[in-house]
C-alpha cells in the first residue's frame, strides 16, 4: 500500500516536473533559510488577515448590492420597519439579518480589516526599532508604506459602503476635508462625488475602489513584498556566529511551512472566535444614512481615528485672536481643517516614509545592514519611535476624547486642551525618557560584559575583605552585548581647500554632519576586547 | 368530619377549588387595586401637607423654605411640575450629594410613597408637567421603528445612538439610558433635566415620546452580533481589536516562535 502510493506520488510530481521544471523552483525554496523569531511573524499576521478578508468579501459581494436607489425596508428588524434607505443598506440589513452565517461573515470582515492594519502598524513598529529598513531594504519599506497607505484606503472605503449615518458622518468629514484644500478643493470634491455631497454615485465608486481597485493593488504590493523579502534574505538577530554576510535559520521546508501554514489557522480561528463572540459595526442601530442626525460616539474606525483627533485639537481661534479661517478675495481658506487633516497627515507620513533616507545620511554608511540592532543600541532612532508613537496615541486620544470623559467622568474641554499642549511636549519628552533608558540599558550591557553575572555568592578572603563572585558571561551572551556597531558622527571636509576656493555640496555635507550628530554626539560604546582584557586582568 | 372527607372526593371539588382560587385572587387584587386607586385620589390633600415637611426637611436648604430657589444655587421649583420630582427624586438625582457639573444618578433616597407626597407638595406650588400615566409610556404600545428615527434626529447626539451614553462639555454627560425605567425617560423628555432639553408635546407628540421610549426598551434585547462592547462605536471596537484579536495572536506567535527545547 505504502509503496504504491509512494510510487503514485512519484509519478504525480515527475508529471508535473517533467511538463513544468518546477522542482528545480521548490528545492530552492524548500531550502530557503529563515531565522527564527517570534516578531518576524507579524507581517505574516497582516498577510493572513488579508486573505480572510479576501475570503469573507468574496462571500460579501455576493449579497451587497452598491447602489443609492431608495428602497423602503421590509423585513426582519422590527426597529427599521418601513424606514427608507438606500438599497445599499437595506442589502446590508439583509445579508445580516437574512442570509445564514450573513452576519458573522460582516463581522469576520470587519474585525479582520481591524486586525489588518494593527497587524501591518506593529509589524512596521518592529522593522523600525530594530532598524530592518537600511541598506538594502530602503525600498522594500517603502512598498510597505505603500501598503500600509492602501490598508487604510481599503478600509475606509468598505467602512463607508452599507451607506449607514455612522460612515456618511465620516464621509461627510472627508468631503469637507477636500474642499479645505486651496483653489482645487472643491473640483475635487465635486469630481470625487459626483456633483454635491452625497450625490447618487459615491456607494457605486467606492465598491469599485473597495473590491478591485485596492485589493487588486494591495496583491501586487503583497507580491512585491514578499519577492524582495526572499531576494534580500531575511534579516536576523544578532546572535552567535550571525554577520552581515550570513543567514543563520532553518530552511523553509519543513518546520516553517507547517508553522506558518499552521498560524494561518491559528489567526483565522481567532478572527472567527472574536467575531462569534463581539459585535461590530451594528449598522442596524446607526440607520440609514441621513444628512441631519450625527449621535455621540460618531468616529471612523481606529486607523484613521488620528485625523479625526487632529481635527478635534485643532483650535479654531489661534490664543483665542488668530483665526484660523480666513475670507480672501471671496474665498474661504479654512486652515482649521487644512492644517490638522492635511498638512499634518501628509508630514507625518512623508517623514515615516522617508525616514529610511534621513537615518542613512546621519550614519553616512554604505554597507549592507543584515543583522538588526537592539533598540537599545539605537538610542536616537529608538526614542524617535518612541516620540511618534506617543504623538500618534495623543492624536488617536483626542479622537475618542468624548469616549474618555464620559468614561473617567472628565472635562471634555479640560482633556482638549491638555492634549493641545501634550502633543507638543509629551513628543519630546517621551524622546529624551526613551533616549535615557537606552543608554541606562547600554552602560547595564558594558558593565555585564566587564564584570560579568552577580551570583550572590559572597565569599571572605584570606586578608579579610568580603568578595561578591562574578560570573563571567559565556561567548554567545557576549557575543549578543557587544557586536554592535560604535557609530561616530560624520567628519566632514573644510569648506574652502587650501586655496581658498568653496567646495561644491559644502552645505548638504553640513547638514548631514549636523544630523549626524544629533544621532551619535552622545554614545556608549561597546565593551572592546582591549577593555575587556584589563578588566579580566584586574579582577583576578 | 365524614361528610366533609366524602366530598373532598366529589367529582365537582376541583372545579369548585379553582374558582375558589380565582375568586380569592381576583378579590384581592380588586382590594387592592381600589385602595390604591382611593390612594390616588386622595394624594393631593393630605400629602402636601406630608410633602411639605419633607420639603423642609430634606430640599429647602437649596431650594429655600417656600422653594423659590437660590441664586446661583438651586432653581425655583415653582411650576416644575410632579413630573420633574419624580424624576430627580425617584432617579437618586436629588436631593444632590455634592455640587459637581451635573448631578448624577445615585440610589434613591426616598420610598416612592415620599417621591408622591414630595411630587404632591411641588404640584400645589403651581402648574406643571404631570407624572405620566402607565398606557402613556408602555413601550408594547409604542412603534420602535418610529422612535428610532425620532431618536436619531433628537437624542442620539448625545446619548449615542442606541442609548449608551455620551460626554457634554466641562464634565457633563448624557446618561446611558438602559436602566431607566420608562416612566423616567418620558418624565425626563418631558421636564428637561439638568443639561436636557425639554421635548414638549408640541416638539414631540405623546405618540412620539412612547415610540422613543419603544426603540430604548428594544435595546434590551441586545445586539444580534454578540456582546456589544458599551455600544459606544469604533473607539471600542478598535480597542478589543488591539488588545483582545492581536494580543491573542501575537500570544500565539511566541508560543509558535518557541523553540521546543
């Protein structure tokens, strides 16, 4: 029996590799290394809650129905009986209420859209602070961002298709964010909508952009991702043994199929067992969507929470005497929400995407970069993180501050007008904090590798002096606490040559030097075998 | 004793027990039912007077003995009307723990025979709201599909869109309205407490208040998707997703990311 099937097995494969040559393709692959870590799974969690959100808007699409035709409703919900709206909601009431396993499908998609972008947010967070986008993986995170940017695009156009008051509030807010744009603004809108808001077209567009458009970029990005994944080899921990030049990991076949063919199963159960369990988005208490009623707890979903936060800090009287909205020539320039929904998302984005860039022109290095950093070794870069992780959680704050008073049964104006302030200091400070710990952690790292592990043995000498015993660190812990790089700030060459002449690109050279130095004036430099050496000796 | 055994086993004793049943609960049902009826119609004359001492003992302090109301303190009660007693009474609401933005539901202080005489005594000062009958504000009555769109248009801005709850400005809010008993709800449309806006018979029909009050009591069958997380909106639905969806998984990374050692 056993042979037989190993033979028809064979035959299977020789049939396949004979007309297609694709053995050659998965014994390369098969023998792909990867290294092995927790955190290098958190792309593949965006990666797997995409395909269940491919999976349940395949099964979605066939019972949505993106139009704005008015229909009035009949059927289960006692609460919308008789109550007009557009066929697009009512489809949504119906592949809740009516289809089998409707609702659970909607919540499924929902959470998993949820999942996605926190999925692709922390894996971000990961390639950031253990500085996995240098030389050569600039671009690949620049198709990340990408990604990250469609994410949000593909979320915000499925937030807004049931046509429920919830998402055309959000829409609504879009729209006016569109005309706050100088001179175009409001062609844009009126191009984007079809004529005025809301217009009988927007539903129709935004299911194309939301089931083809997107997605079908979003794969493409995927693809790109992963291929430049597998051509620049994954980047690895520093660990025993582990270079720039090498790859120390298991090969793809056997161990990491299974584990990551199974965590797909793992992510989908929890994505199911969330859903099961916990509503979302209960457009049946939102209604159909109405110009007039906005009730209290109206906000987007959580990725695009921090404009809305944005708009929400921003005051529309500067010190109480600038205004912020200003009548030129008969036209209204409303930098109230010009500033906050987009100047301010387009630096904060720009400098997430370009960030690759700045750090490159501090270190002024040109070699490849295959094994990560601790955080702590990038003091800089890591309280950088740190200071836009606690900008953008101020911002997400503030779009829920009506959420957090009633909660902690605060002042709505008293919780704005701390974060109006917050969010220029806690950035900063949050900067300087991280930068401390780091470097604490740093002189903690030299002084393990010079003096070794406490033991708590204590032990009397001969003289009578009282001795702790140090353990001395084996060669792969040190291994760890040492070999990262010792980066000094740029030297530049003088601006004029001995001849007096100024030199070309003195300038750009200066402010790279200046960058430089804000990143490495101040460092702790790894323990050298030199240091090391005297402090053995010493010891003993 | 023998002839009362004998008919213990008569063919018509159980019919006869039944209706014996019935005529004892119905009577004293009836007993009741007309008592407090008598009740009723006896509360104006004798429980203001009850409802005044109670006044002075436990209000005036704020309200002034002849509650007038102090500036800047407490308001005139004058022509608020019972509707408005019951409500801040029988909620807790008043009398008032401690000043703060808003007064706050708390556990009622006063037995609902006290809620009347008090409610009585307010009554006499001067016209105003009456509290509203049963048929008035039973929600079986009433059209749910109705009150949810007459809720969203006049109520969801602040208490959210199915009664959750919503924060004012400077510390006030907009109370969840799940544990209030209908009487209250309609009481609180109709008198405008604290913050609320009063939602007269012509802003609101009689109809409209009981179709309202319908839409809130279909909240208490829960959502049809599952726990709903406060039913405050996204804020919530994207924490559960951070904390409860990837914190599981990220979980479930390190425990996959593990080496078998």
């Amino acid at each position: 029996m056993g042979a037989r099937l190993d033979a028809a097995a064979a035959g299977t494969a020789n049939y396949v590799d004979e007309r297609t040559s694709i053995g050659g393709f998965v014994k390369f692959f098969a023998r792909k290394l990867f290294p092995d870590h927790w955190s290098f799974m958190l792309g593949e969690i965006a990666l797997y809650s995409f395909v269940v959100l491919l999976l349940s808007g395949v099964f979605l699409t066939a019972f949505f129905v993106p139009s704005m035709t008015i229909v009035t409703y009949d059927g289960p919900l006692a609460t919308m009986q008789g109550v007009e709206m557009s066929e697009a909601f009512a489809s949504t009431l119906h592949m809740s209420f009516e289809v089998p396993g409707g609702l659970l499908m909607r919540q499924i998609h929902h959470w998993s859209a949820l999942l996605f972008t926190a999925a692709i947010v922390t894996h971000m967070a990961r390639v950031f602070f253990t500085g996995a986008f240098r030389k050569p993986r600039e671009l690949n995170w620049l198709v990340g961002f990408t990604l990250m940017i469609l994410s949000l695009a593909a979320g915000f156009s499925g937030y807004s298709l049931p046509d429920d008051v919830l998402s055309g509030n959000g829409l609504r807010i879009i729209e006016g964010v569109f005309r706050s744009i100088p001179i175009v603004g409001e062609y844009a809108s009126y191009w984007v909508f079809g004529g005025e808001f809301p217009g009988e077209i927007l539903i129709p567009r935004l299911f194309t952009m939301h089931i083809l458009l997107v997605p079908g970029l979003i794969l493409v990005l995927i693809a790109l991702h992963l291929f430049l994944v597998f051509l620049h080899k994954h980047t690895q921990y520093p660990g025993g043994g582990r270079t720039h030049k090498n790859v120390v990991g298991l090969p793809l076949f056997p161990v990491y199929t299974a584990k990551a063919g199974g965590f797909f199963f793992v992510v989908f159960g929890i994505v199911a067992l969330v859903a099961a369990v916990f509503t979302i988005n209960p457009v049946w208490n939102y209604g159909p969507y109405d110009p007039s009623p906005v009730s209290a707890g109206t906000q987007p979903d959580w990725y695009i929470l921090f404009v809305d936060g944005a708009l929400r800090l921003m005051p529309g009287w500067l010190f109480d005497i600038i205004p912020m909205e200003w009548e030129l020539w008969g036209y209204t320039l409303s930098l109230n929400i010009l500033i906050p929904a987009v100047i301010l998302p387009g630096l904060f984005f720009g400098f997430v995407a370009l960030y690759p860039f700045i750090e490159a022109w501090a270190t002024g290095d040109r070699g490849e970069k295959h094994v990560l950093d601790r955080p702590r070794n990038a003091p800089v870069r890591t309280g950088i993180g740190v200071a836009t992780i606690t900008f953008y959680v101020i911002l997400v704050m503030e779009g829920s501050n009506d959420i957090i008073a009633n909660l902690f049964h605060l002042s709505l104006n008293d919780l704005t007008y701390f974060f109006r302030i917050g969010i220029f200091v806690l950035p900063a400070l949050a900067f300087w904090i991280t930068r401390r710990l780091c470097f604490g952690l740093q002189r903690k790292d030299r002084e393990l590798v010079l003096h070794g592990k406490e033991t708590g043995r204590i032990v009397r000498h001969e003289h009578g002096e009282y001795q702790e015993v140090h353990e001395p660190l084996t060669d792969d812990e040190r291994w760890i606490l040492v070999s990262y790089e010792d980066i000094a700030p740029l030297e530049i060459e003088p601006e004029f040559n001995d001849r007096g002449v100024r030199r070309k690109g003195y300038r750009w050279d200066r402010f790279k030097q200046q960058l430089s130095r804000i990143y490495f004036e101040k460092r702790i430099s790894p323990v050298t075998p030199e240091e090391l050496a005297e402090a053995q000796h010493s010891h003993h | 004793m023998n002839a009362l055994a004998r008919h213990r086993y008569h063919r018509a004793a159980p019919v006869v027990l039944v209706l014996l049943l019935l005529a004892l609960v119905t009577g004293i049902a009836a007993a009741v039912s007309t008592a407090s009826s008598a009740d009723a119609a006896t509360t104006t004359a004798d429980d203001a007077a009850e409802g005044e001492k109670l006044f002075a003992a436990n209000c005036a302090s704020c309200h002034g003995l002849d509650a007038t109301g102090t500036d800047g303190v407490a308001p005139s009660l004058v022509g608020v009307g019972a509707a408005a007693v019951d409500f801040q009474v029988g909620t807790g609401r008043m009398p008032m723990q401690a000043s703060g933005p808003q007064a706050p539901a708390k556990r009622t202080q006063f037995s609902q025979e006290e809620i009347s005489q008090l409610a009585a005594f307010v009554a006499s000062l001067g016209a105003g709201p009456a509290i509203p009958t049963a048929e008035q504000v039973d929600p079986e009555l009433g059209d749910a599909a109705n009150g949810m769109e007459l809720f969203r248009t006049n109520c969801a801005m602040c208490h959210g869109s199915v009664g959750g709850g919503g924060a004012l400005t400077q510390g006030k809010f907009a109370p969840s309205l799940w544990e209030t008993t209908p009487t209250h709800i309609y009481e609180a449309m109709l008198t405008g407490p604290q913050s609320m806006p009063v939602f007269n018979d012509a802003n609101i029909t009689p109809e409209g208040k009981r179709n309202i009050i319908a839409y809130i009591e279909a909240q208490d069958a829960g959502s049809p998707g599952g726990l709903r997380l406060g039913a405050i909106g996204p804020v919530a639905e994207g924490m559960w997703g951070w904390l409860v969806a990837l914190g599981l998984i990220i979980a479930s990374t390190v425990w996959i990311g593990a080496r078998s050692s």
